[in-house]
C-alpha cells in the first residue's frame, strides 16, 4: 500500500473512511516508481503477504506471483510502461499464510506537469471469492454499499476511461472519464441502443462494424484486443480519435464473467503524428525549392554585380573617349575653317570622312554613357500614351512595310516623369531590333497599363508604374542570349550588323529614370520587352518645384 495523501487532499477521517471501505472490498492500493519498482513502504501490501519492506523492495513483489504468471504480469507491465497507458492484469499471488488468491491488478500511470510519466497506481484487488453471477454486485455503482461509493470515487479520478460489459454486451460499469469521451451522461446501454448515444468508425472514417468492435470481441470471442483504434461521434456532432484495450474478465474458476476497455483520447497525438508525416514528405520538395530559389536569389546577384561593374568601367572609358572626341572634332571644325580656299576634293573628302566618324563614335559614346547611366537627361512630366501616339508614324517609316505597327493603350496610364527625346530613341531602338528579328515581316505592338509594385521585388522600389510592352513574332532569344542581352558590345547579328549597344543603352536609361527593363521570350515564337517607367506624382499642370 502507500500513503495516498498525494493523491487527495483528505484529512484523517476521511483517510481512515477510504481505506476501511477498500479492505472491505478486498482492496489495496499500491504505488510504483515509473519503471516498476517498489521504493515506498507498503504497509498493506505487508499486511496481505507479509513481506517486509526489505523483501519487496525494487522488484521482490515478484517472490510471491506464481512461477508461471510472473512472466506474463512483468510483459504487460513493461509494455505499458514503454507506451506510458494503463493495463489490467490478473495474476496468482501467495499470501501471509501461504495460500494461493487470485488478484487484478489494474494499474494506472500518473504524469508529472511536463507530461513526463511520475509514478504508478495500482488497485489490487483479491477476486478468489467471486462468481460470474455475483460479477455485477461487486462492480461500484452508486446503488452499492459506501465501501462501494468509495471504490467508484477512486476510479472517476483515473485519466482513462474504463468499460465494464458483462457477458450478455451489457454494459454494466463505465467511469466518469468513459462517459465524458462519449459525450453521454449514462453507458449503460444495451447493443441496440448505441446509435441513439453515440457512433463509431474506423480510425479512416468508415464506420466499425459492431462486431468487430473490441469490448465486444474480448466478451465474445475472448480476445485480448490490443492498441485498438477508432473514432467516436457523439451527439453533438463532435468527433474524438480513441485508443484502448479490450480484455476478457474471468472468475477464479476460469468462468468468463465479462469484458473491461480502457480507452483513451488520441486526438491531439494522431494529429501530431499526421502532421509530423506530412512535413516529412514534404520536406525533401521545401528544401529543393528553398535550393533553387537561394540558387536563382545569387544567380540574380552575381548578374546584378556584373552589370554594375561593366557600367562602372563602360562609363568610365566612355567619359575618356568623350573627351578625345572633342578634341578630334574640335580640330576637324577647325581644319575645314583653314582649308576651305583649298581646291582640292581629296582633302575636303578625307576632312568630311573624319567628322562622320568622329559623330558616329559621339553617338557611340553617348550610348555607351546611357548604360552606365552617366548620360545628362532632362525628365519632365510627360504623357506616355500621346507620345507613343507622336512617334507612331516615324516607327512606321522606319521598320518598313513587311511590318505592320500597332499599338493598345490603356487609357488609365498616370503621366511619367522621363527624358522624352531619350524614350523616343528606346522606342526606336526597340521597334529596330524587333523589325530585325522578323525578316519575313509580321505585327509588332506597343501597348500600356498601368501596374502597382509590391514589397519585395528584387529590381524595383514598391509603388505605382507604367509598364511598355513591345511584343513581336519573330525569331525569339535563347535563355543564353537573354541573360546576356544588356551586356554592352554583346550581339547575335552579323558583323557590321549591329553595335550590341541597342539594349544596353535601353537598359542603362530605363535605371537612370527610376525603372527596369523585363526581357520574355521563345524561340520561334517571339519576344516580350517590358519597360516599367515610375508614374510622376505631380499634376502636369501645376509647375515643378
């Protein structure tokens, strides 16, 4: 036995009450450490078999189980310790004056605050004396004697629900944890009557068959059904996942008398557990992804790096070469002034020769400096969709007849703050390489809308846009050719072809102002070129600050 004081508050009457009415139903209480063993002195275990404290101590309860029931009894116990779940056992055990009773043992584990298993209690009970007509006088109910009272006091106090039936599936004791889980006031219920109570179905939702239900399947067919799982519907439509055991009950003549369940809610672990399968079948595919989206995040860096590097070292050699540039103009000017009274064509020509050069690497120059977005530009208020209307028909000169321009404009398109003659030379531009890019001719559009940028874009800050799409049919890029489109000097066309600076200049104009340039496109099928502008805040009428 063992001081249950830490189990109740009581004081010394009403200890004293308990444990008189536990002797007179033949019953003991004993307490067990976490594994099993006897630390504690038990007086009533003493004065049942007398052992001393000596003897039973650790595992000597063993000493006095029958030879052949020790086994059994020491499997159960360690199978119910290493699931941490209750587990009733019967057993032969020799008393004080040597004779053999047959004892239940129903043993209850006893958590601490963390969820940690603490400690053991265990009803021990001598049923020797008990026959299968007096089975249900000896269950507690509250129509029993107060010992009796007592008894069933003690077991609503267990975490789990306990079923009795008797042998015809009547159900003839449940505790207050049983009646709880099944959301009823009463069990005690005959098999037709369940349905009105309560429903059952199988742990994946289908209903149990009654007869394969396992407190009927230890009352009828005498099986020990073990870790059984199923789902229970109560009355108020809520539903709770259930594991227990069932066992068959049996009288000291080997008479069966019956069948106990005890049970408990499983919700909340199977749940745990699903989600926990769940996370494992998806963790290899979260962690690819995660992969290939840090992988595309560098990709992005080391070209955002690049880019900023060849434009740093572009502009500066273009700022040079500028400064060259005027000289040699400067003195081709001055020159002409010199010779103009000279009649000979072949030096007029050379000197004329010369200027054209020296305006092409000018023009080559301020390309150049666009990209590295060194070029002075003069924003200013401006419509977009007027402007692309203005340039239509020189767009439409320029590319030739085989294509055909045309353009959808969104009429809802805020004003945007832009160097107008800059974005007229990108519009060119852009119709040029689409034009070069349909040599059997074909529809090229430009078309408008407005668009709102959100937090977290990797190449613009967070606010309202106009986005130029000019979209052709023709050859299409490879994804090698678009992620190096806007590098300068870079070009698929053939020699004396193109300069490759067309994009970069697109490029290095569209970040001056604020932007970004967006590169779609399939091979054999055509190219998308988006242009996102910043919307200007200010009403064009009113005069910049």
């Amino acid at each position: 036995m063992v001081d249950i004081s830490h189990e109740q508050s009581l004081d010394e009457s009403r200890y004293k009450s308990i444990r008189k009415s536990l002797a007179a139903a033949q019953t003991i209480i004993l307490s067990f450490t976490a594994d099993g063993r006897f630390e504690e002195p038990q007086p009533d275990w003493s004065a049942v078999t007398g052992q001393t404290l000596a003897d039973y101590e650790g595992e000597g309860w063993k000493k006095i189980v029958h030879p052949d029931d020790v086994a059994t009894t020491e499997r159960e116990m360690g199978t119910a310790i290493a699931k941490c779940q209750q587990f009733i056992r019967e057993h032969r055990l020799r008393d004080r004056s040597g004779n053999w009773r047959r004892i239940s043992w129903n043993a209850v584990p006893q958590f601490n605050s963390t969820g940690d298993l603490q400690s053991w209690t265990v009803i021990h009970s001598d049923i020797t004396d008990l026959r299968t007509k007096s089975l249900q006088e000896n269950i507690p109910t509250t129509e029993k004697t107060t010992p009796r009272l007592e008894y069933s006091s003690i077991l609503d106090q267990l975490g789990e629900a306990i079923v009795v039936m008797d042998v015809q599936g009547k159900i003839i004791y449940s505790n207050d944890a049983a009646r709880k889980l099944h959301g009823v006031e009463n069990l005690k219920v005959g098999l037709e009557s369940y349905p009105n109570y309560f429903q059952l179905f199988s742990a994946d939702g289908t209903p149990y068959p009654l007869t394969d239900r396992p407190l009927l399947r230890a009352v009828r067919r005498e099986e020990t059904v073990e870790d059984s799982r199923f789902r229970i519907k109560r009355a108020d439509g809520t539903e709770v996942l259930v594991i227990g055991t069932a066992r068959p009950l049996y009288d000291s003549e080997g008479n069966q008398t019956g069948g106990v369940f005890n049970m408990h809610d499983d919700t909340a672990r199977h749940a745990a557990e699903e989600q926990l399968a769940l996370l494992n079948e998806t963790l290899e595919s979260r962690i690819e992804e995660a992969l290939d989206e840090r992988a595309a995040a560098e990709e992005a860096l080391m070209q955002a790096q690049k880019m900023e590097a060849v434009g740093q070292l572009t502009g500066g050699i273009a700022h040079d070469f500028n400064n060259l540039l005027t000289v040699v103009s400067g003195s081709v000017e001055l020159l002409n002034l010199r010779l103009s009274k000279i009649d000979d064509p072949k030096v007029h020509r050379n000197l004329a020769s010369i200027g054209t050069a020296a305006k092409r690497a000018a023009a080559l120059t301020q390309r150049l400096l666009a990209f590295s977005r060194r070029q002075s530009l003069a924003p200013a208020p401006t419509d977009l969709n007027q402007l692309i209307g203005d340039v239509g028909d020189m767009i439409q000169r320029t590319i030739g007849e085989n294509v055909v321009f045309a353009s959808d404009l969104s009429p809802n398109i805020q004003h945007i703050r832009i160097d107008s003659h800059q974005l007229e030379n990108v519009l060119l531009n852009l119709a040029l390489n689409a034009r070069d890019a349909m040599p059997e001719g074909g529809p090229l559009w430009f078309t408008t809308k407005a668009t709102e940028i959100a937090e977290g874009h990797p190449e613009l800050m967070p606010g309202d846009y106009a986005v130029i799409s000019v979209i052709d049919t023709g050859t299409g890029m490879s994804e090698e050719t678009i992620a190096r489109a806007f590098e300068p000097f870079y070009t698929t066309k053939e020699v004396g072809k193109g300069t490759g600076l067309g994009l970069s200049m697109i490029y290095g104009f569209a970040k001056q102002s604020g932007g970004h340039v967006d590169i779609t496109s399939e091979l054999g099928v055509g190219t998308t070129i988006k242009l996102y502008l910043p919307v200007h805040c200010h009403d064009p009428e009113q005069p910049e600050e």
